[in-house]
C-alpha cells in the first residue's frame, strides 16, 4: 500500500488501560522507491531528509539549545532520564522562556525515568506555561505495570527532530563528570519529522487531557536522504526488531553494532553468527570497564564465547561508557532510543530513525571506527582465561536474567 500512510500505530498503548486511538491515514502520491523494499511497518519511507550526526554532549547539547533559544512555534519532548545538574537548569530555563514568549511547549516524561526532576526545576516550567504530563505513573498496586516504561528520546523543535540516547543530565555533559557518557544524537529535518510529530501525539493524547493544536503539514524536503520511523512497544510488533533482522539477514559487507546493553534474543544472535559465517564483517560495540548497570554486561557475557566462535568482533570501548544505539548494515543506519536487547524491545516504548544512503554510513563507519580504535577487542582465547571472579559473576547474573524472562515473560 504505497499510496497511504498509516500513522497512529507506533503511538504508545497504555499499560494495562487505554491504546492508541484509530490510526489516520494520510495521502502520499509518489510511486514507490526501491529502498522501499523493506519489512512493512506502520511509518513509509520518505525522501528528502537531512541528518546531522552529533557525536557527544559538547555537540548536541550547544545545537539543541540554540535551537530551544530560536524556537518560535512548539517545542515538544519526550523523555525517559532526566536528573537535577547544569543541564537540566540549562533546558528548564530555556523551556520557560520559550513558553512565556508563546511557543507551545510541552513534556511527556516517564514517571520512573525522570525522578530525579527537582521541584524547583518543574514549579519553573510550570510557573512559565509548560505543560508537562506523566508516562504511565508509578503506582505500588499496578505491580507489573509499572515495568512498562517510556524509554523513546524525541526532541521536536519547530520543523527539527532530536533523536538518539540523550537524557537531560550532566552524565553527558564534559566537564561535569569525570568521564561523560559517549552517546550520538541525530538532528534531524525533513519529511520524516512528521512523523515523529504523530509519534508524540499519539503518546500525548494517551497521558494528557490538553488539547494539541491541528497537525502541521508534512514539511519540504530538506536534503536528499531516504528515511523512515520504526518503533517497538508492549501492545505492538516491533518494527525495530523485524527491521534489524531482515537487515542483517541481507547483509553483504557490514553490520556494526553498537549498543549500551547486550542481552539479544536468540534470533538475534544467530542472525549475527550467519553473517560473520558467510563473511560478513561483524563487529560489536559494548561498553568495557564503565557502565551504569554492571549486572546487565555480566548477564550479557554468556552469548560471547559462541559469537567468537563464529567470527564476531567483539570490542569493549575503554575510555567511557558509551551509551549510543546505532545498528549500520551495509549502507542502511539505525539510531535512536533502542538497546536491541530483549527487555527494552519487550517492556519499553523505543523509537529509531532509519536512513539508507552510502554518503552517510560512510560518515557513521567513520564515527564508529573512532570508537572501535578506543576499544579492547576480545579474542576467544582470552575470554575463555578471564579470572574465575568475573565468572561466577557472570554465571550468576545470568541465572538472573534467565528467571526474570520466565517469570515476566
């Protein structure tokens, strides 16, 4: 069906309670491109896009706030980390001054993932006219509800769309950490950002009474990238996942993962040892010694032995933790919220955004050849003689993982 576009579907289903509303259906006229060949999902392929790589928070926090401090129609975002510190001042303080010169500014953040928002912080907001609403609130008595969270970064100022890892914290910030988090944001313009804008309606009409204003038109090509908004979620099929499959059952030269957290699913991995069995150039990007959640490496590390085995490269970035979320098949790149692992694909809301064009993986190989060069690769004979400590801390941990699975699901 290339002449509609369906555009409600990735919007969120409320945890135990309500789903997205009626998708709209929108017209497009242009014949089908070949890149269009793809897993079917409920966002088209559009032409005409622009994407600009901001590789750390010395670049794209400097871009998102000129474009907070230049915003003249909405501001929209949404959010799952946000915590008290100089960025979170920084953005608050732009958001209020946005909406007291009368931009629509609104916030959809999770309710577990931005606790850390401090009260004077949102009496700001508040006080200035931003609206803010709450994913899925955290209850004691909804007990596995509360599991379901928002983990989706948007960030949609007039006609541009931040998306990628970032949280508004100073964990990305140079200078107010010791070592701050390596993470890669997209700025993106173009088609496409139409539809994250009816992925944050969809989410906004779930969690909050405020009315919207009428949509905008779909806007001007802004360059000339194809691209497309794939998503995942707990009441849909993931589209992430699908794509990442198909894509790497097709791939012919590369795939290049990288990824905070590495607990795939079974399909997965064996999509990974296929490639590098037929000859594909398969590489991994994991964090190494500094990561915010060390249970998760540990629980991960028992699918390493048997991806060596098969010819993956395995590297584990030193200087830092890199949180990025960037999957590049051949010429085809997806970056965006995902962590390709089962629990996020499983139990939270994600949202990529999928570019196809050989000018711009070679600009994201060469971002991620940066990274690899600042890593430690792992070969099987090491691994195999890592100290005994490391694994039975393994072995533990992916006991635990294994019992969360079966008992959640």
């Amino acid at each position: 069906m290339h002449g509609a576009m369906i555009a409600c579907r990735a919007g969120p289903a409320a945890p135990g309670s309500r789903r997205c509303r009626v998708p709209v259906i929108l017209s497009d006229p242009r014949p089908p491109q070949p890149h269009m060949a793809s897993p079917p999902g409920p966002f088209p392929w559009r032409d005409g896009n622009q994407a600009r790589l901001l590789v750390d928070g010395d670049r794209f926090f400097p871009a998102i706030f000129a474009d907070l401090e230049q915003a003249r129609r909405r501001v929209w975002i949404l959010l799952y980390l946000a915590r008290r510190g100089q960025v979170l001042d920084a953005v608050a303080r732009r958001l209020a001054d946005a909406a007291r010169r009368g931009v629509d500014v609104r916030l959809l953040l999770d309710d577990f993932g931005t606790r850390g928002i401090d009260r004077e912080n949102r009496h700001r907001m508040e006080a200035a006219g931003v609206r803010i609403a709450r994913y899925n609130p955290l209850r004691p008595s909804r007990w596995l509800d509360n599991l379901f969270r928002d983990h989706r970064k948007l960030i949609l100022v007039d006609t541009a769309a931040y998306v990628g890892g970032l949280g508004f914290t100073d964990d990305f910030l140079p200078g107010a950490v010791p070592r701050p988090w390596r993470e890669t944001v997209l700025r993106l313009t173009g088609p496409c950002v139409a539809d994250w804008e009816r992925l944050f309606r969809a989410a906004w009409r779930t969690w909050s009474p405020d009315p919207l204003p009428p949509p905008s038109p779909i806007p001007p090509p802004a360059g000339r990238l194809p691209g497309r908004l794939v998503c995942s979620g707990h009441h849909l099929r993931s589209d992430i996942r699908r794509s990442a499959i198909a894509r790497m059952r097709g791939a012919r030269r590369r795939i290049w993962l990288a990824t905070a957290y590495f607990v795939p699913s079974r399909r997965f991995r064996r999509r990974l040892r296929q490639a590098a069995q037929r000859g594909v150039d398969v590489r991994i990007l994991l964090p190494g010694p500094f990561i915010d959640h060390p249970a998760v490496r540990h629980a991960g590390h028992r699918f390493y032995a048997r991806l060596l085995r098969a010819g993956v490269r395995i590297f584990e970035y030193q200087p830092r933790f890199t949180h990025q979320k960037v999957l590049l098949c051949d010429d085809h790149v997806s970056l965006g919220s995902a962590n390709f692992d089962r629990w996020n694909l499983r139990w939270n809301e994600e949202a990529n955004q999928e570019l196809r064009d050989p000018e711009f993986a070679r600009e994201v190989a060469a971002m991620l050849k940066r990274d690899f060069a600042q890593s430690r690769e792992l070969d099987l004979a090491t691994w195999r003689r890592r100290p005994w400590r490391e694994k039975w801390l393994d072995f533990y941990f992916s006991l635990i993982d294994r019992w969360l699975l079966r008992l959640l699901g």
